[in-house]
C-alpha cells in the first residue's frame, strides 16, 4: 500500500507541474488544430504566388520538390478546412491538399518542369507564402464559357483600340444629305482614320473644331484628334496627341471617353519613356475614374512602372487595395502578381 500511495503524491505532483507548464508556458498546453483558412493565387505572365493562411501561427514549412513538376508543402500539426484542392492557372495545374497523420501536406502540380521556387513565412507567421517564376513559356490553356463570360463582363486588359472607338464614335453621327454638313465632315474624318490618311484626318478634326466649336459632336472630334497624332508617330507628335487628349478632357470632363483620353496621356508618356511622369498620371486616371473598367488597368501600369525603377515599396502600397478585392475578375489576381514580383525583387524568401 505504501507504494500505491507513493504513486499517488507521483501522479500528483506531475499533474500540479503540468499544470503550472500550462498556465506559464500557454504555448505547451493543449490547442485546437490549425486550420487553413485560405488559399490565395496571384499570377502574372511568368510570375506566381500562392498564399495558404491559417487560423494560427505556423512554425515552420518544409518544401520539396520530389518530382520533376511536383512540390510538396509540408504545414506541420494542421487541418485543410474546408479545402480538399486549390486553385489554379496556366502555371499551377493543381493544388491537392493530403493528411499524413497530424500533418497537412499540399501538392502542388505544375505544367511547366522549369521553373524557380522560393517561399517563406508570413511576418506574422499565419501564411505561408510560395513564389514561382516559369522559366519557359507556358501554352496557354483554353478558355471556358466561364472565362468567357467573366472577361466580357469584368475585365478590361488594353484600352479600346484605335479603329473600334471610331466605329463607336461613328454611332453617334446621324446621316445628313447635306455634303458640307457638320456630319459628313466629322464623318469623313473617321472614314480617314479608318484609312490610315492620319494627315487627312487631322486637318478634317482641325476644320471641324474650329468650324463647329460648339456642336456636340466636338466631344468625339477632340477625342479622337489625339488618337490621330498618336498614330501618325508618337514620337514626333507627342505634345500635339496629349495636348488634344487634355483639351478634351477639360472641356468635356463628364464624357464617357475622358477615362480613356486620361489613360492615353499616361500612356503616351510610357512609350516615350517618362516613366516618372507616366506613372503619376497613370495613378491620376485611376483616382479621377475611379468607376471606370481602365482605373484597375491604370494602377497596374503604375505598378508595373514602379517595379522597373526599382521602387518595391511603392508597387506595394499601389496595388495593395486591389489586390485585397474578392476575385470578380483578373485584376486582383494581376494585382497579387505584382505584390509577388515586388517581393521577389526584394528577395524577401528563403530559399527552397
């Protein structure tokens, strides 16, 4: 019996000891499982990042790549949630999620076998973070009706081009059997442009302006006076296409072409090669057509410009509140492209 009691006081005290363990070092005691929590993948044309985060802080990641396209993401003591796979792009093929014992394990299969990979912890520790860089082309995988759709509802990824905002524009011109009528003249301008005659159709919206200042038809005229310096050559026209893009803007502020007159003054300056200048107004589009399909387009141009010059910082918080918008269309994908090229650029990750 003496022994039984000794045994007692052991199991007492080690309870008491555990105890104690528990209430100072909370880290020892008993928790919930991890669980994951999100699954995040930003690309771009070669760069992509994918971002798993957790209810909890994680401790460490260990990545391999065992097979030629095939990575493993071992998370440690966790749970997958509600995820049994993740998503993916032309890059990333896909994302399978695994329990070996107490461990979550995540398969990343690619469709590409050349490739840099690198990841790191979160500053938080809650995410882990894994950065591809294809080193190759990738096929482009075919679209779906889903894709489709989603692109023709929400996404924007160039300005319209030249030809089809004459077309447009062309819409709004009534016939007039009149030939020297303020119609045809504009109408004939188009029909220039149409052509490829950009002096023509210069001299024809000159005319038009100075004839007709105040007929409402100058709203496409002075739009579309820039796009014409802009295709007879950029570069000798430059100050006469962004002087024609700002003088419509200014006098025609509330027209549904000044989001895009704002953009191509941006984009005049990137293809001269201001880029401190085309980065500004690029941002000065985005914050005065806030509504308008160019306004995510323009802060990826900033950001894109920002990247170039080195400027990771100022990448990031341009993009950042893009990024942080639900997944209605590319743009926050786009957007958390540049958050991974900015970081990769700063090489914030360790190495795999």
């Amino acid at each position: 019996m003496k022994w039984l009691r000794r045994a007692n006081r052991g199991f007492l005290i080690f309870g008491l000891v555990a105890l104690a363990l528990a209430s100072c070092c909370p880290d020892l005691a008993l928790a919930a499982p991890n669980k994951l929590k999100d699954i995040a993948l930003g690309t771009t044309s070669d760069y992509n990042r994918l971002v798993f985060t957790f209810e909890n802080q994680l401790q460490d990641v260990i990545l391999r790549r065992n097979d030629v396209n095939t990575l493993y993401l071992d998370f440690g003591p966790a749970q997958p949630g509600k995820f049994v796979e993740g998503p993916h792009d032309n890059l990333i093929n896909t994302i399978q999620l695994a329990q070996d014992g107490e461990r979550l394990i995540g398969v990343v299969t690619l469709n590409s076998n050349r490739f840099e990979v690198r990841h790191f912890l979160s500053r938080d520790r809650f995410s882990c973070v894994v950065d591809l860089k294809s080193l190759n082309p990738v096929e482009e995988t075919p679209a779906t009706v889903d894709d489709q759709l989603m692109d023709l509802d929400n996404t924007l990824l160039e300005p319209p081009k030249l030809k089809d905002v004459v077309k447009a524009f062309s819409l709004f011109i009534q016939p007039n059997k009149n030939p020297s009528s303020p119609e045809n003249l504009l109408q004939s301008a188009f029909d220039s442009l149409l052509a490829d005659d950009y002096d023509a159709a210069i001299a024809k919206f000159d005319n038009f302006k100075k004839t007709y200042p105040k007929h409402p038809l100058s709203d496409p005229a002075l739009f579309v006076l820039g796009d014409a310096y802009m295709a007879k050559g950029l570069e000798e026209n430059f100050i006469q296409a962004t002087t024609a893009w700002q003088e419509a803007i200014e006098n025609y502020p509330n027209s549904i072409w000044a989001p895009r007159a704002a953009f191509m003054i941006a984009e005049a300056y990137r293809l001269n090669g201001y880029r401190n200048e085309a980065e500004g107004y690029f941002k000065l589009c985005a914050e005065n057509y806030p509504d308008s399909p160019l306004s995510p387009l323009a802060i990826l141009r900033a950001a894109d410009l920002e990247l170039a010059m080195g400027l990771n910082d100022k990448a990031r918080e341009t993009v950042a509140p893009l990024a942080a918008k639900s997944l209605t269309s590319k743009f926050p994908l786009l957007a958390r492209g540049r958050l991974a090229m900015a970081d990769y650029q700063d090489t914030l990750y360790s190495p795999a």
